[in-house]
C-alpha cells in the first residue's frame, strides 16, 4: 500500500466535536493491517534515517503509532499524556487546540539532557499538541529532532506554526479543507 492510497482509509466526521469541524478519523487506519504497516514501516525507515534516541507519543492516538514505532526500532517509548494521568512527578504544558484549551504532561524523568527525541501524533492541525508536547522535552533540556504526524492539515495552520518555532516536521499525507 502506498502513503496516498492511505488517505481513501480516513474517515471524515462533519461537525465532530462541534458545528463546523470535519474531524480526521485515523482509527479505520489502525483497523486495516496493510495501512497500519504502511505508517509504521514509513515512520521506522523515517526515524532510523534521522538517528533518534526515543520515539514520544501524544495521547492518545500517538500512543497507538509511536509504542509501535519504538518497539520495532528497539527504543524507549516516552507517554505525553493529558493532565492528571500520570503517577510520577511531571511537568506541564498548557495549549490551544482549534476548539479549547488543554494541558499535557510528562515525567520529569522522560528524557536526558542531549537526548533525540521524536514526538509522534495523528494529525496536525493547529500545532499546539505538537508545539506543546516540545516545549516540555526543551524543558528537561533534550532535543526535539522532529514532530511527526500521519495527517498534515495545512490549511489550519499548524505546520506552518511548528515550522516557525524551529521545528522539523513531517507528515505521511495532507487533507485540503475540501477534501
């Protein structure tokens, strides 16, 4: 299966979470085994060419990608998890979504200084999950190499937003509004 073909797989839900949205739906991609295979696969020969020291997932379906992606690779998988879900100590970051606000955390202990990091998501949108889930591994002083996401939403802003902070972003496929 090729990176285009897995767009006929997302599905589309209009005025979902409110009036006005059209949600990407990536859950029929992890359904399917030959589209899940299909991101892993390019997401692995990805990282490895990158050289990366940990793959971070952002909850929840980050967590679905990036766990796979870090097991295949053999690296430690680092949980970006929505406030008040995690035991230990943690620090905080709160952001913007494109409809609320929202705060995510990860342990203080998730990253060394100097550490590579890549930080996996869905999608983008607005880029704040991505900017923010960054901002918390520049705090404990490791190196984000990139943000990735399977679906680039262009059009809201996000990877343009991620860009302009410094960081390198890349995505599998991109959604026009019209599409």
């Amino acid at each position: 299966m090729t990176l285009e073909e897995l767009k006929s797989h997302v599905r589309t839900v209009v005025d979902w979470p409110q009036a006005g949205v059209r949600f990407r739906d990536v859950t029929p991609l992890f359904e399917t085994p030959a589209c899940f295979k299909t991101i892993i696969d390019a997401f692995c020969e990805h990282y490895e060419e990158l050289g990366v020291d940990r793959i971070a997932g952002v909850d929840a379906r980050g967590f679905v990608i990036g766990g796979a992606v870090a097991n295949r690779m053999n690296l430690p998988f680092v949980l970006v998890r929505k406030k008040g879900k995690l035991p230990f100590n943690t620090l905080s970051e709160e952001y913007s979504l494109e409809y609320g606000k929202a705060t995510i955390e990860v342990h203080t202990d998730s990253a060394s200084p100097d550490e590579r990091i890549a930080i996996v998501d869905d999608l983008i949108a607005t880029g704040g999950t991505l900017l923010a889930a960054s901002n918390l591994f520049h705090r404990l002083e490791a190196r984000v190499v990139e943000v990735s996401a399977v679906i680039d939403l262009p059009e809201l802003g996000g990877s343009k937003l991620l860009k302009d902070s410094g960081l390198k972003v890349m995505s599998l496929i991109e959604f026009s509004e019209s599409e």
